[in-house]
C-alpha cells in the first residue's frame, strides 16, 4: 500500500564529500570557500523538516559515473526522504548506451545530467556523437536535466526539438544574470523553449544568480517570466542545497518562494511545491 502523498518535494539538492576528489568546480576560491567543506543529508536534514519537505531528488555534482554510483548509495540509505537521483554519464562516449543500460537498471536513478554549462563547447548537445544515447534516455525511462547558462540555449532548443518524446527539465531557471540585471537573450530563450518543447523548468538557484542582498521583489521579474513561459504545470521547486547557501539560507529561499508564488491558487502552488516533481521524476 503507498504511503499518503503530503509534504514538499525538494526537486534539486546536492551533497558532496571532498575527499572523493572528482569536484573539478568546488575549489577553495575566495567565492566558494563557504561551501568547501562536505555537505551530507545529516546536515539537510533539519532543513527540510523545517521547511515541510517530505521527499527530495539528489542530483549530480562530479561529473563521474563514480559519482553518480556514490549518490545512489546515499539514497538507498537515505531512510526515505531521498526517492530520486539524477546522476552523470558521458553522453559521447562510444560506451554510452551500455553505461545507461547498467545505471538505468537501479530504480533511484532517475535521470541524468551532463553539465552542459561547463563543457567547452556550448553546442555540445548537438553534436552527431551525443545522438545515440540522447534517443536511447526515454527508452531507459530516464529524463533529461539541462544545466544551461544563454550560450547553451539555443543549441538546447534545436536538439530538444529532434527529441520530442526526451522528458527535459531546465535547471535553475536556465541561469539569469540577475546581479548584472540581464534579461535579453535570457527571457525570449526560455519563452522559446517552453512554447517549442514540452520541457519543465526549476524553480530553483535564482538567489546565487542575484547575489548579496537580494530580496524577493528582486526575483520576482525572474520567477514570474517562469512561471508566465511554463505555467504552474511545468514548474517544480528545487533548493540546490548547498549552493543556495552562498546568497541564503534553505529557509529563506523557502520562505521567499512562498512570497513569489502567493499570488497563485493553492492548486497551483501545490503542483509546484510537490505535485510536478513527483509526476516528473516518477517519485513514490
């Protein structure tokens, strides 16, 4: 019998132990020495029963398929609250359909996301050699995590548009320059690929996009573009714990989701807080 559904879904959060090396992002910069430290669910834990969180989908933070074996390990013993992992493969490697059919046969792993935003090259996803494996993740029932900064965006659309039947979810609101007050090509990109593809979009990382001293008036152009582009159906809120601690705390963004998204029908809200994570992600 399953459970009774209550609760917020966390659809984006990380955890990570330095010691297992393969971070190449994380360095002791002057900008991310207060994330440079481990971060695991006993830390996240009081946050998110603070917050009313019932379930969360970890997701990768080393692009490595060690990484991705590490963050099933994490979920399984998780005790529940972790019910999904969206994990890492190289998508061009000429082994990659056989790294998906190993991965894809544990049930905690959801998806996978290949870091579009730290490749050299911003059209990678539409590369010949990415094909294959791009055709074979909806036959694998896995979905699709885009982490995009404007330069990937288009290439993004035009595969997304080959690819109609991949579930695709955008992360972290495809990364505005919120602190340098950037808005074009930002919001006419995300407007095409919601009106051109059946993606969803994360709620999610707009603080560490805005910097020190943002307040909620501060993203509220932002999230509500989201919003007006995917409607409340494809939105899904996400924490991206521990990033998100560089510009807030897990409680305020909480908080200040809650201010961004009062205007809508508690229907509405409730989808984005819980509803469009779980039908997306296949949660329990």
């Amino acid at each position: 019998m399953k459970r009774a559904l209550s609760g917020r879904v966390d659809a984006h959060h990380h955890v990570w132990m330095l010691a297992r090396g393969d971070y190449g992002w994380l360095q002791p910069t002057a900008t991310l020495a207060p994330i440079y430290r481990n971060f695991d669910l006993a830390d996240l834990r009081p946050l998110l029963a603070a917050a009313n969180v019932q379930a969360t989908v970890l997701v990768q933070a080393a692009p490595t398929v060690a990484e991705t074996r590490f963050l099933v390990d994490v979920a399984r013993g998780s005790g529940g609250p972790v019910q999904g992992v969206v994990g890492w493969a190289d998508l061009a490697a000429p082994d990659a359909i056989e790294t998906l059919s190993e991965l894809a046969n544990e049930p905690l792993l959801k998806g996978v996301r290949p870091m579009l935003q730290d490749l050299a090259d911003p059209a990678w996803i539409a590369r010949s050699e990415v094909e294959p494996a791009l055709a074979a993740l909806s036959e694998m029932g896995l979905r699709f995590d885009a982490l995009v900064k404007p330069p990937n965006h288009l290439p993004l659309l035009r595969t997304l548009e080959r690819y109609p039947e991949l579930e695709v979810v955008i992360d972290h609101c495809a990364k505005p320059d919120i602190a340098g007050g950037g808005w074009q090509p930002w919001a006419d990109d995300l407007a095409a690929i919601a009106r051109h593809t059946s993606a969803y979009c994360k709620l999610s990382g707009l603080v560490t996009e805005a910097g020190a001293g943002w307040t909620a008036d501060t993203l509220r152009r932002y999230a509500d573009h989201v919003l007006e582009c995917f409607g409340a159906e494809r939105v899904m809120w996400g924490s991206d714990w521990p990033v998100v601690t560089l510009a807030a705390s897990y409680a305020a963004w909480s908080t200040a989701t809650d201010a961004l998204l009062a205007g809508l029908p508690p229907a509405e809200q409730e989808a984005i807080r819980s509803a469009n994570a779980r039908r997306f992600y296949g949660l329990e």
